[in-house]
C-alpha cells in the first residue's frame, strides 16, 4: 500500500499529463504478456508481427516479465501536459549518468548484458536506446496514435470536469479500484510496494491516464521527478472494438444514427473518430452532433485544434436507463 499525504498546495499543483513514453514501456509490457492485457488482444494481433525484439535487445531487457520495476528514467514524469515522441526522447537521452545508474541499482539479480553495457556508458546506451525506442514507436505506436491521444483527451476533459465539481474526492472516487481518497490522504494498494510518503507540501501529483497501462496502476514517487500515479482512462475497451449495436429504445426516438453516436461516446471523440467508428462521412456525423448538443445531450469542448464531444448528464442518465431496461428484458 502506498500512502501519499497531501496539503492544500499539493491538491492546487495536481495536473494532468500524457506521456508517449510512458505508453510506450507499458505497450512492451501488454506484448511480452497479452494474457494480462485481453482489451488490447486486437491490437497485439497487428503489431506483434512486426515486432523483431532482436533489434530492440536493449529495451527488451529493461522491461522484462516478470519485473516490478521499470528504471524511472525510462518513463520520466512528463514536464508538460502533451509532450511530443521527439521531446521525450531529448529529455531521455539528457538524463544524468548518476541518474541512469542509481536507477539500474534498484534491479534486482544480475543485470542482463545489454543493460550492462548501459550502465558502464550510459551516455552510449542512451543514445542507442533512443534509436530503438524510435524504431519501435514507428512500428507499435505512431499508427494507432491519433486514436489512443483522443482517448486520453477525453480523459483528462472528463476528470477536470469532475475536480472542478467535486474537488479531489470527486477527482479520485473512480479513478481505480485500488486508488482511494480520503481527507487529504491518497491510498494505493499496491502488491508489491509499500510506502508512506508526504508530497513536501508543494510537488502537487501527476496523474497520467495510460491506455497500455490497463488494467494495473502505477506509481513513481522517487527524486529527481514530481510523484506520479499512472492509470488506465475510462473506455480503454473502446479503442480496438467494433460500433456496438444502438440501443433500440433510443434508436426509435432519435434515430439509428444518433442514437448510436450517443452510445459510441462513452468517452469523448472527434468528429472524424466517430466518423471512421461509424463508417460514414464526417460532414453526416457532424450533423447529427450539432443536433444533439442543440438538444442538450452532448456538449463540445476544444482541446488544442480538436474539438471533443461528450455526453451530458441527461443523456448519461437516459442512456443508462435505456442499457437497465435491456438488460432486465
């Protein structure tokens, strides 16, 4: 179990944050283990294949399975709230030599010869870590990127608008089965880490909503970074799966199309994600969402050049009831 207390200025810095890098360990981890990941099972079917772990020697032997630990440096706290693949990898190969070894330090049993080499040159091994990281986001990642980004969009708009609501309680009373929130006191029940930590009144937490993170939760609370607490977003099942079917109910009072535009929102999209979800044209898809926010049961939000739709709380609820209705039938 970690305890993480926090003061009124740790609650004001808590921010959100993406990392590429961070999904990118974890898209290792759901490779070497699917069995673990079953939501991510269509996409390790696609990118398996083309992944030669030969060529990414290195990067296999710091994310091995079984492995508790991942070197902190490999998954820096982000600085920002979107940090691109590039900026990452520059702050990566910025690291500290101290830095890379002390992390290295915390693996347990011998170190595999690969990570050897790193930790007698770690501005050598860096440098070749940076170039298999590329090669691999190029294979693994960068296709399904733009998908898994608005994924953690939604997220964050949906979290922000529940601390901005509900406060911190609001924030983390769903955030996940083990993460819970009481008077000031954040608990994570971890299996194989315990720990009581202050945030020393000012680091505030990072909360970063990971889609390969699933279905586990993860923290870092060690010098030099701000603490972090890595997550799974909600509708993470969402990103390989095909439109499910809209709810007849709803489908008979608006319609198939925006009824079933309602139940793809289980969290937030773009227009053009809904439209390639749906296999119509966006032009199609963005009327009928202009006609459901006039109706009260979206509402939009801008986040960078892209605009997000979600549901509101009357059509959540509607949905909801409709979904009860069915399932009791």
């Amino acid at each position: 179990m970690l305890t993480l207390e926090f003061s009124a200025a740790d609650v004001a810095l808590t921010r959100f944050a993406h990392s590429p890098l961070e999904e990118l360990a974890n898209s290792v981890q759901v490779l070497k283990e699917p069995g673990e990941h079953a939501v991510h099972l269509p996409w390790v079917r696609e990118v398996a294949p083309r992944i030669d772990w030969a060529r990414h020697g290195l990067l296999s032997a710091l994310i091995r399975i079984p492995n508790i630990y991942v070197p902190d440096f490999l998954t820096p706290m982000p600085l920002g709230s979107a940090p691109t693949p590039e900026e990452e990898l520059a702050r990566l190969t910025a690291t500290d030599p101290r830095q890379v070894r002390a992390d290295l330090d915390r693996i347990t049993g011998p170190l595999p010869p690969p990570v050897a080499e790193l930790y007698a040159d770690p501005a050598a091994g860096l440098a070749r870590l940076a170039d298999e990281l590329r090669t691999y986001w190029a294979l693994a990642l960068a296709p399904y990127w733009e998908r898994i980004r608005r994924l953690v969009d939604g997220e964050i708009l949906r979290r922000a608008r529940q601390m901005s609501t509900g406060g911190p309680a609001a924030l983390f009373a769903d955030l996940h089965p083990s993460v819970t929130w009481e008077s000031g006191t954040l608990r994570v029940a971890h299996r194989w880490y315990s720990a009581e930590r202050g945030l020393d009144g000012g680091r505030g937490l990072v909360l970063v909503p990971s889609v390969f993170a699933w279905p586990g939760v993860w923290s870092q609370t060690d010098p030099p970074h701000q603490p972090g607490l890595v997550y799974p977003p909600r509708g993470v099942a969402t990103l390989w799966e095909r439109p499910a079917p809209a709810p007849d109910g709803l489908a008979g009072v608006l319609g198939r199309t925006r009824a079933q535009l309602l139940a793809e929102l289980d969290s937030p999209a773009s227009t053009t994600e809904l439209a390639a979800r749906l296999g119509i044209s966006a032009p199609n898809v963005s009327h009928h969402l202009s006609a459901l926010t006039a109706a009260g049961l979206l509402a939009r939000h801008r986040t960078g050049r892209t605009v997000l739709y979600l549901r509101t709380p009357v059509a959540e609820a509607w949905l909801a009831q409709e979904r009860t209705v069915v399932k009791n039938s």
